[in-house]
C-alpha cells in the first residue's frame, strides 16, 4: 500500500487534471455568443467607445506565444473570431454614430495581463473595415479616446481597464478622413494584394480627396502586417501623390508609422511653386519657377532624440536650372530651423525672379488668396511680402550659383547668398554677385515683427566695367571706366515700393579712369556740328576726368548733392530731385564746354515724367534766345549769325578737371538710420 502522502499528491495531481479537462471541454462546447456582453463591456471601459457585435463569435485555444520562456509558454491562448462589429464614435462627431465597422476581425489574446486589467492583443486581423477618422478646427479629434471615470465600488480596486495592440493586419477595406484643421477631406481604399511576386507588400491603397480647395489623389502599395511596438521593423510603403500642382513620389520604409518614429525614403518632388509645400509641410520656401528634384528623404523622429528631417544629396531642376544641395529641418523649440546648402552650376537668372518678387503670376502659391497685379504706370513692385508664414520656423540656408545665365542687357555671372530668418527677421548677409566683371554685394534685413517690414539695405558696387554693364548701347563700347558706389537705405513698409517711398539713406556713385564716346557727349551739349562730323568722319573717345553723384534721401525723396560728369573737353552738371515716392523725375543737365564749338545750341536738358515713361527736353528759352540773336545778325552779316552758335570757354581747365572735391565726396561708403 503506497503511502499516504504520495496517495494525496495523485489525487490532487488528478483534479487538477480534470479541472483542466473540464475547462477545455466547456470552453470547446460553449456558446461565446454568451460572452459578448461582458467583452463590449470591458472594450467600453478601456476606450470609452461603445462595441456592438451583431454576428457570432467564435473561439480557439493554442499554445502561447513564441517569445513566451517558462511555464508562460504552456498556457494556451484563446483566438477569437467575431463578425459584424461596429465600434462607437465620439459623441461630438458629425460623421455618424460608428467611428468603424468591420465585416470581421480576429484577435489573437494574451490571457496572463488580464490579472492587471490589460488586454493585450498580440495580433488583430482587420477585414473589410471600413472607418471614419474625423478632427475638428479646435484639435479634437476621435482616435483619442477619454476613458470615463470609474465607480470603484463596481470595480474593486477602481484601476480602469488597459488595452494594448502589438501587430495589426489590414485586408481589403476603406478609410474616411475628414480633417478641419488641415482642411483636408478624402477617402482611401484598401484591397489585399494576392500576388506572391508583390514582394513586401500586402495591401494597394487608392486616395481621392480635397486639400484646401485643392485636388487630392494618389495610389501605392504598403506592408499588411503593421507592428506597433517593434521599434526595429520597417513598414514598407510605396506611393504616389498629387496635392494640388505638386506631386510627390515615395519609395522605402517607415518605423512605427503610428506615430512616425523614422524614415527611409527615395523622394522624388515636383511642382509649380516651392512656396505650395508650406501648406503641405509647414516648411517655409520661397516662390520659384516650376521644380523637380529626387533625393533621399530620412526621418529621424524618434521620443528622446533631436527630431529632423533630412532631404539629402537632392538634386533637380528649378525652371531651367540645375539645383543641388542638403537640406535638414529641425523640429525644436520654440521654432524649428531649416538649414543646408544649395548649389547651382548652371542658373538662369529669369529662374530667380519669382525669389525677388519680379516672377510671373503663374508662380504665385495655389494656396494663396489673388493679389492684385502691378499697375502699369508703376515700375517699383507695389505686392506684399507674405510675412504670415515666417514666423512659423527660423533658416539658415547658403545658396551658391557658379555660373548664371542670363540676357546681354544684366550680365550678372555668380551668386552667393546666406539666408538667415530668425523670429520673422529676414536677412541676407551677405547677398553677392558677379556683375559686369566685377561684384555687386548686398547686407539686406527685414524685420516683421511689429507687423510692418523694418527694411535696412547695404549696397556695395565694386569695380564694374561699363563696357560690359551696357555692352548693347554701340555709343558707349569704348568705355573703359569702372563703376563703383554705395547705397545705403533703410525705410518701412510691407512691399518694395513703400520701404522706397518712405525711404531715408544716401546714394554714391563714382566711374574714373576711362575714355568716353565723344559722340554722347557733343549730343548732350548740343553741338551740333561736331555730332554732324563724328557721324560723318567716326567717332572718337575722350578722356573721363570723373563722373560723380550723391543723392541725399529723405522720406523717398533722392535729392542730388552732387552730381557731375567731368572730361577733357566738357562739364555736365545735374541737379534736381527724383522721388521714390510718386516715381517722378525733375533733374536738369547743364553743359558746359571747355572748347570751341560751331553750331552750338548748347542749352540745359530738362528730364521729367515718371520712372515708367521719361521725357527729355530742351531747355526752350535758351535755345529760342540763341536762334532769335542768330537771324538778327544773319540780317546784318551772315558770317555774324554764327556767333551765337559758337560755345567758347577760356577759363581755368583746372577748375573743371578738378575733380578731387567729388571724389571725395562721392567716396567711402553711404549711411542711413537704421529702420525702427
């Protein structure tokens, strides 16, 4: 006879054995319709949502999971079926009173949390879902759910319910997405993919919608099976879009793509204007002529690490141009920062206007509200900066054009540029460029914050050849003088015409050391026997003594303190105003020769009018005195009738090649108040 104590432990051994029994047997036979109840009841704790299941329920036992050691790997693991769900919306919601229904879904269950109050779903099949995700203007959204408080006198130790998902699986199904914020509205359609050839993808996606007003479509492909916790999985996507004029093509892997931990994409972009990925990315560009570029796009987005985006080693087409470069996006506070370099070998510079404001409308922003076009009897550009979106991030962006091409009338040859935006200030320190065999550099800042545009310009000009500056007027290729000179202005307002108009600073200007066309210069004097000559027997070039000007600004009115052009053979004095303001020129141009001349009806030129339709004039009282005194003597001796046409000037040559007064005066670099 055995003893009493192994006698015991058979006997428990055996009910424990036929408790199990038992229990398989009873859960195999047992009706898990009955079972609804309490399992919409636990969804409802731990989502706040209602969960109707209309079909039945179906119920299967295996050993649990793989990743499970020990005796956790011994317990089995209910699999449960169910058809017809429908799971409840928020009650805010306009989009209907089920935020999803699914023709079935499948849950592979994890039974040991329950002892915590956690359902953890290790595997949940989607098929046919279709689902409605909806956020409001205000940021409400109904994929949040507000658990509701719990009665603890209900549920013991009052902790809610958890619910937890590690993998889901998609099947053929649609989405809706509704989003007021954005202003976006589309549906997306799903449909499993059966070809075993697909490779990772297991689910093609159609999308048909609206952005803003704008058309929104596109199709891919995307993996089936969806980790949410696995952070080292990548979710294969592929996809193709069109938002609007821009178009997007992606190709690669996502990590954790519920909330966007990383990124790994081939991205291929395109568009009418860079200015449009604003409203699409938040990312601040200027406007620019219809684009293409391709590159890598990489996403580190992780928690605990510095989020960015990085467009790396792009490269395209801007218009006619070529563009490539670098560029990462920061997200961090209080604003994100975009920085890199861009690089262009070979850049039209027609493909830089829309940059500067001088683009055609087609360039403007399909998101942006119709400006009104330039008045016709306005030169200076009268649209508005958009200031709206610079507050949105801050730049730290070099660009660099090697060579520029452009029209024979603006022979700019490179660009180098740092753009810095920093809490809506703009600036462009510096702003260079290769002009007329010698450079054009620029210090520029526009201060947005107060809501009108501080502007402050610094203008250098340094060393260019006229011959190359106007290499189409005939009249002056024998020039060899340099330019050079500085501006200094600094004004208000929100578009270039009112920072100008209003603009206070000084203007310099110098040409010294080269020859002129003795043609120009008999025309400008009115000698019109020696303009007869030159065109008879060919022109000749004069020495330039100096040609110096300084404009005193005040409140977008230019006034000249010193303005003359001085050369072996004559003097030419301008005085008078131009304003800023009204775009309206009163400047008058005195002659003087240093030498005989014949024929001379010398007499001040009057220029008048607006910038976009000047006029030159004789002075007429002058003129009109010389021909009454010439037909007076003519009556007399015709011989004598030539001496009022005859312009003679004795006096000292020194005081009229003096030119060392100008210069300096015309030298160093101008100033103005800087803009409040």
């Amino acid at each position: 006879m055995r003893p009493r104590w192994q006698r015991v432990t058979l006997a428990v051994m055996l009910t424990l054995v036929l408790l199990v029994a038992t229990f398989f047997v009873v859960a195999a036979t047992f009706d898990w319709n009955r079972a609804r109840p309490w399992i919409e009841q636990r969804v409802s704790e731990a989502t706040g949502r209602s969960l109707k299941i209309n079909g039945d329920l179906q119920l299967q036992w295996t050993r649990g999971g793989k990743d499970q050691g020990g005796w956790r790997s011994w317990v089995p693991w209910p699999h449960l079926k169910a058809h017809n769900l429908q799971f409840g919306n928020a009650q805010w919601s306009e989009s209907g009173k089920n935020m999803a229904e699914l023709s079935s879904l499948s849950i592979s269950l994890n039974p040991l949390p329950l002892m915590r109050r956690t359902i953890l779903i290790t595997e949940l099949e989607l098929d046919g879902p279709q689902v409605v995700l909806e956020r409001q203007a205000d940021g409400r959204n109904n994929w949040t759910f507000d658990t509701p408080p719990k009665d603890a006198s209900k549920t013991g130790s009052g902790k809610p319910w958890g619910f937890e998902v590690e993998r889901l699986i998609l099947k053929k199904g649609g989405l809706r997405y509704d989003d007021d914020k954005l202003r976006m509205d589309f549906n997306l359609a799903l449909d499993t993919i059966d070809d075993a050839g697909a490779g990772p993808y297991g689910v093609r996606w159609k999308l048909d919608g609206t952005y803003r007003q704008a058309k929104l479509e596109g199709e891919g492909q995307a993996g089936q099976v969806l980790d949410l916790t696995d952070r080292d999985t990548p979710f294969p996507i592929q996809a193709k879009v069109r938002a609007g004029r821009t178009r997007a093509q992606v190709e690669g892997t996502l990590l954790r793509p519920t909330s966007l931990a990383g990124m790994d994409l081939k991205l291929q972009l395109s568009g009418q204007s860079m200015a449009d990925l604003y409203e699409l990315t938040g990312v601040t560009l200027p406007k620019t002529a219809p684009y293409t570029t391709q590159g890598r796009l990489v996403g580190r987005l992780a928690d605990g690490n510095q989020k960015s985006w990085t467009y790396r080693d792009f490269t395209g087409k801007m218009g006619s141009s070529d563009i490539a470069g670098t560029l990462e996006y920061l997200m961090r506070e209080p604003r994100p920062l975009l920085r890199g370099k861009v690089r262009s070998k070979l850049l039209r510079f027609d493909d830089l206007g829309p940059l500067i404001g001088a683009g055609p409308s087609s360039t403007q922003s399909e998101f942006e509200e119709k400006k009104e076009k330039q008045p016709g009897n306005r030169v200076l550009p009268v649209a508005d900066f958009d200031t709206d979106s610079w507050g949105a991030m801050d730049a730290d962006v070099v660009v660099d054009g090697d060579r520029i091409v452009r029209d024979e009338d603006l022979p700019i040859n490179s660009l180098h540029a740092k753009l810095n935006l920093d809490n809506k200030v703009l600036s462009l320190k510096p702003l260079n460029f290769g002009v007329a065999g010698g450079t054009l550099g620029s210090d520029i800042q526009l201060d947005a914050r107060s809501g009108t545009i501080a502007a402050d310009t610094r203008m250098r000009i340094r060393a260019l050849q006229l011959s190359k500056l106007f290499p189409k007027l005939e009249d002056t290729k024998g020039s060899l003088g340099q330019l050079n000179g500085s501006i200094a202005l600094s004004g208000k307002g929100n578009d270039i015409a009112t920072m100008l108009g209003g603009a206070d600073g000084e203007v310099k200007a110098l040409v010294s050391k080269g020859t002129l066309s003795k043609f120009v210069l008999e025309a400008m004097g009115l000698n019109i026997g020696s303009v007869v000559m030159t065109r008879l027997f060919g022109d000749e070039q004069i020495q330039l003594n100096c040609l110096a000007a300084r404009f005193d600004v005040k409140d977008g009115l230019m006034r000249t303190d010193a303005f003359v052009l001085d050369t072996s053979e004559s003097r030419v004095e301008i005085k008078g105003t131009v304003s800023l303001k009204t775009e309206e020129m009163n400047l008058d141009m005195v002659p003087t020769n240093k030498k005989l001349r014949l024929l001379s009806l010398r007499a001040p030129l009057h220029v008048r009018g607006n910038f976009a339709d000047p006029a030159v004039s004789i002075d007429a009282p002058t003129v009109a005195l010389k021909l009454g005194a010439a037909a007076a003597l003519a009556a007399a001796a015709p011989i004598a009738a030539l001496v009022p046409l005859t312009s003679l000037n004795l006096g000292d040559d020194e005081e009229f090649t003096g030119c060392r007064d100008l210069l300096r005066a015309a030298a160093g670099s101008a100033q103005a108040p800087k803009a409040r």
